[in-house]
C-alpha cells in the first residue's frame, strides 16, 4: 500500500531503536495496540476534535496503552500533540514490513479487475516467491478501473501486468499509416491488420464463454484442443481456428476491422463484469474461467503488442 512519507519515517525509527534495545516483538505489539486505539472510530473522533483538550486526549492514551513498551507510548503521545494520530495503522504496518524484511520476508499488494480464486492466489503467491527468493505475505485488492490482469507492488518495486497497461502498448496501432498496418510479415505473413482481427475473434470468445457459463452451459464451450479417447494427448486445432478468422476478416476493410478490435474490448470487459465470482472460478476442461478469460484477452493483447511494437522497430531501423 502507499503511505505517507512521515509513517515511513517513525516506523524506521521505531525499527532502529528496537533493534538496539532487542524488543522487537515488544514494539510490534505495541504498535498493533496503538494502531487499534487510533483507529477506533470513537476515539478517533476524540482525537481529531479541537474541543477535547490535548490533556483529555492524552489520558486516553495513557490508560489505553498501559503495559505497552514506554517508548511506544511516547511516541503514541506525540502523535497526539501533533495530531497525526491518524498514521498509527500506517506506522505499525510499515514497522512490521521491516521486521518481515529482517527475515527474508517481502509484503506485496496484488490488486486486480475482479476477485483472485484461491487457486489464481496460490499461483500469484508461488510466482512472487519465485520473484522474489523468499516468503511472501499477499494483500489483495479489487480495482475494476484497471481492466483486466495484475498490479503488483513489492515495496517500491511495481509489476503492472493490467489491460490497461496493454492498451497503452497497444496505442502504438495508432501511430502507423493504413498502408503499414495492412503491411505482411509481423507475424509471418499476417499484418497488424490480421493481428487486430485475429485478437478480436478471441477476446469475442472469451465474453461468450462467459454468457455460456453465467446461464448455466458451460459445457457448451468450444476449446480448441480435442482430446482423445484414452485421454492421454489429443488433437490441437489453435491454428485452424486462426486460420479460419483471418479467412473470414481477408474482405473486410481497415475500419471494419479496427472497430471490430475495439467493440469486442468493451464486450469482453462487460462480460467480466456481469460475471460473479463463483461463475468465474467455475473450472472447465482444465481451466478455470477467469483464468481462460484472462488468456483470451489480456495475455493475448500483451503477446501481440509486443510483436507489433518489435516489428515496427525493426521496420524503422530498415529504413534508416
């Protein structure tokens, strides 16, 4: 989470001085006692009001606090005199991330579109150990302003793997001329064009195997690998599929298609939205529907916007 610089700053100083004096299970818990107090709605309202005198504010600490460590209750009283009471569940939290740190342990906050499933949490949590070579405490969050993926932050380390930071990839689209966007060769023979149609037909899919799985039939989902009778391989038909949608989108102009990239967006996202957390941690043939949801879209447009941010590198150097 963010915090205010001036939290940062008492935790590291509490963290100092209880590593100096070896009580650091003293002052945590301390800490936590204090972050309880001034987050107590009532007593909130106590401290931030300008009629209590600071004397009144004072006493409260001091018999709310009895027994805490006495230099975690002086700084519980300077808070009070300086009325930033309201950082004590910052502090405590910060203070706790650096005792974690001491011992090889790293905080981070996972915030995404919709809920995580418990199986997407454990797969979040076994990559961020894997990150970062240790033990990881996860706080998840939900912002459905960002889309679609993960945001990660490890401290000040911030991992952005959103829709929304794909689409600003995908912007790049806007910066080549209708010739160089038709233009074969930036994936084999496909164009950008062919890519926009090929992500269309996908991100399509994936809001209708959502309506499937919302109205009770997901059995009726389509995937494009048929396995076979003794259940031990199978047929892949990924790229007949392919094939069949750039077929289908070879007539169709650049405006077509280019609006057809950007309604089947807004769908795909209409789709996540309508569909509740238990419709989305529905598992199907393997998968789990948001985890199908988020290979059909956002793992999709990051693929290919990475493709057409090489190629057009690699068309700019050729011309020079």
């Amino acid at each position: 989470m963010i915090r205010d610089v001036a939290a940062r700053r008492y935790a590291e100083a509490a963290y100092l001085l209880a590593r100096e004096n070896g009580n650091e299970d003293a002052w945590s818990a301390g800490l936590a006692a204090m972050a309880a107090l001034f987050g107590d709605e009532q007593a909130q309202t106590l401290f931030e009001s300008t009629r209590v005198p600071p004397s009144q504010k004072l006493a409260l600490v001091e018999r709310a606090l009895a027994g805490v460590d006495p230099l975690v209750l002086n700084l519980a009283r300077l808070l009070v005199r300086r009325r930033r009471t309201s950082l004590g569940s910052q502090i405590a939290e910060a203070f706790q991330e650096l005792i974690d740190h001491a011992k090889g342990i790293s905080h981070a906050t996972v915030t995404s579109a919709v809920p995580l499933s418990p199986d997407d949490r454990r797969a979040v949590e076994q990559k961020l150990r894997e990150i970062t070579g240790g033990e990881v405490i996860v706080e998840t969050n939900v912002d459905e302003s960002i889309l679609g993926g993960l945001v990660v932050r490890i401290g000040d380390r911030l991992i952005d793997g959103s829709t929304r930071s794909r689409l600003i990839a995908l912007k790049q689209v806007d910066a080549l001329s209708a010739e160089e966007l038709q233009q074969p060769g930036v994936v084999e023979d496909w164009s950008v064009k062919d890519l926009l149609g090929h992500m269309a037909f996908w991100a399509n899919k994936a809001a209708g195997d959502l309506a499937l799985a919302r109205s009770g039939r997901a059995n009726e989902i389509e995937v494009p690998f048929i396995p076979n009778a003794e259940g031990s391989g199978g047929e892949n038909v990924t790229d007949d599929w392919n094939a069949r949608e750039a077929a289908a989108r070879k007539g169709k102009s650049l405006k077509d298609v280019m609006q057809e990239w950007e309604d089947s967006f807004q769908t795909a996202q209409a789709a996540l939205k309508a569909s509740p957390p238990e419709v989305l941690e529905q598992e199907v043939r393997g998968w789990s529907m948001l985890v199908r949801f988020r290979e059909d879209t956002y793992n999709h447009y990051k693929e290919h916007a990475e493709q057409i941010g090489e190629w057009k590198r690699n068309l700019e150097t050729t011309e020079a």
